[in-house]
C-alpha cells in the first residue's frame, strides 16, 4: 500500500477513536474539525450544532481559522448554514437570535494562512440523523481552493461519525430520562425522587441547613375516575404535573410517589417555606378547572408538611415518615387542608387553605 494512504488511513482511525473517548459534544466538535484540517487545510471549517443536541436553549456553532479571524466570516457563516439546508432541500430554521459562538486558531497546525479572498464555499453538509437535524458543516477558502474526491470521502466518513456519536447521545440521554421519569406527569419517578432526597438529606445533616418536604395528595380522586373515567383522571394528574413544575423553583424537586400522591423536596427551606409553596400551589389549582371531553373538573388536594432540622427527625425515612403522617392528619381532618409536623404528630398543627 502506498505509504501516504496508509498515514492517512491511519490518522482516520486515530480520529474514529478520539471519537469514542471520553468527551462530550463540543470537545467532539473540535476533534471533527482538527480532523477535517488535518486531511483538508481549509482557512476556516465551520460547524453549526443544533441546541436541541446540546439540550441548550442555545444553539452552538464553533469555527476553526487557519487563516486570521474577522467579523465578515461570521456573517458568511451564518448565509452558508442557511444555504446548506436550502441546497439540501432540509426544511430546518438555523436560528442566529439565541447562539453561541466559539472559535479556535488552527494555525499552529498549518504554519497559518492570509485571508483568502473572495471568500468561496468549498464544502456544505448538513448533519442529519433519522431524520433529526443536528447540523450542518461548511468549509469556507478562496476560490482557487478544490477538494479532491478522496479528501470530500473522508469528510463525509468524519462528519457521519460525528452524526452517529450525536445520535448516540439523544439516545442515552433519552434512555437516561426514561429511567428517572413518570411516564403519565412527567416528574421525577418515586425512585429518583427519593433518591434525590436521600442525597439532600445528608446534605442538610451535614452542613446543618433545613430541608422541607410537602407530601400533596389528590382528593377524592377515586370520584373522579369512577365520574368521569380512569382518562380523565390521567389527564388531571398531568395538568397537575405541570402546576406543581410552574410553582416550584429550580433547585425545588418534585415527583409521582405513588397513584394520586406527589413528594415535593425543597433544599434550604423551612417549613414556613413549604407553606409559601403549598399557597402558590393552591391559587393556581383554584384558578384551573380540568377538562376532559367537554367535561369540567374541580379538584382540592391535602397536604402534609415536616422538615429538618427536628429532634425527632433523624434519617430520610424518619423524615418520609414524619410528612406521611401529617398528611394522614390533613385527610382525617377533612382534606383541603394543610397539616405541619413539628416536634410529634399531637403537636402538629393545622393550616386551612
């Protein structure tokens, strides 16, 4: 075999494998254009990742410059991404209002270049995967600049393997959600919601910060099932969902314990805090009438509140044991209604919504 093919090749399979390492996407990104450089010596390589791949609200593009960087790449960057779709006949948005830029000198690599004007698309592609957009990659030189049919191949091996590896990590990402995620509301399942607070529980035991937890269950709600059907008792718990997502804040954590019950977990919140929550929640609960097929529903819920610090609270399920109970109060006592653990359930007092 000729021994430049055999460099290249095994600079293809060098790439294939840092690939495979360790790295999370923009890193991935790097290596695809350092990659692309090696086999190209392009003046810029440019690659637009979609933030729906990064889970951003932002999308990402990152550029790598052999030749010096100046403000009018970035405008025909952001032509040619739109083009690559065009050409491609992709109907896909490249959004330029929420992105973020990152670029990095390749010079060192290739002893540097002058900018190369005019300025010419020698390569586009865009980056999609059954049917998911990811990207799109564009290599910008002069016009005298021409790809051979061997350096085009490579690229198309590298930007598909690039593809494969953002596919790969929908997927585990999606996998990874499906696990801790209640497949009717959405919220955390009972098992990592408690996992989470065990961990928030030797947290507060650590560093001696308060921990609420609020146990909120559905009244009634066999009523409504058994009225209006086991559907619209979905589609209520799925709204509910949605209410308990908007009240809470981003470090607040809220899952499906079980049927019609939700655990809420609050870090550096009193049980005053845990009031203030229940309170938002209820508003938005009083102002929401479910419907289902044309069909009304109005639902109340009761609440059990306890926290930590508390001399009788001394591991997580003592904690789970102890808002058990004041929820079990809060039903006994009528529903509708908010019951507070403190020092023991005969001391626990009663908040009416």
């Amino acid at each position: 075999m000729d021994p430049e093919k055999l460099m290249e090749l095994k600079h293809v399979h060098k790439i294939f494998k840092n690939f495979m390492g360790e790295r999370n996407i923009i890193q991935n990104m790097q290596v695809l254009i350092e990659g692309i450089d090696c086999f190209t010596r392009a003046a810029y390589l440019g690659l637009y990742i979609s933030k729906a791949v990064l889970k951003s609200d932002k999308n990402l593009i990152v550029i790598g410059h052999s030749a010096p960087f100046h403000n009018v790449l970035w405008e025909t960057f952001k032509q040619e991404f739109s083009n690559t779709f065009i050409n491609f006949g992709i109907s896909f948005d490249a959004d330029y209002t929420q992105v973020e830029i990152e670029t990095f000198d390749l010079s060192t690599r290739a002893s540097g270049k002058k900018n190369p004007f005019p300025l010419n698309v020698v390569f586009q592609m865009p980056l999609v995967v059954n049917d998911i957009v990811i990207g799109a990659l564009v290599l910008v030189d002069s016009a005298e600049k021409e790809l051979t049919h061997e350096q085009l191949t490579i690229i198309g091996l590298l930007a598909d393997q690039f593809s494969v590896i953002c596919e790969n990590r929908l997927l585990i990402e999606e996998i990874q959600e499906l696990a801790i995620t209640d497949g009717l509301t959405r919220l955390f399942n009972r098992r990592h919601t408690m996992q989470r607070l065990s961990d928030e529980f030797i947290r507060a035991r650590r560093y001696y910060v308060p921990l609420c937890t609020i146990m909120a269950d559905a009244d009634h709600f066999k009523y409504v099932n058994d009225t209006y059907g086991h559907q619209a008792g979905d589609k209520v718990l799925f709204e509910l969902g949605k209410i308990f997502m908007k009240s809470i804040r981003s470090t607040d954590i809220v899952g499906r314990y079980g049927g019609e019950e939700f655990l809420f977990v609050l870090p550096h919140t009193d049980v005053t805090g845990g009031v203030k929550l229940v309170e938002r929640i209820q508003k938005e609960i009083k102002k929401e009438l479910f419907k289902f097929n044309g069909k009304s529903v109005r639902l109340t819920l009761s609440y059990g509140i306890s926290g930590y610090p508390n001399p009788h609270i001394t591991s997580c399920e003592s904690l789970i044991d102890s808002v058990d109970k004041a929820l079990y109060d809060a039903k006994e006592a009528g529903r509708n209604t908010v019951k507070i653990f403190e020092e023991g359930l005969a001391n626990s007092i009663e908040y009416l919504i």
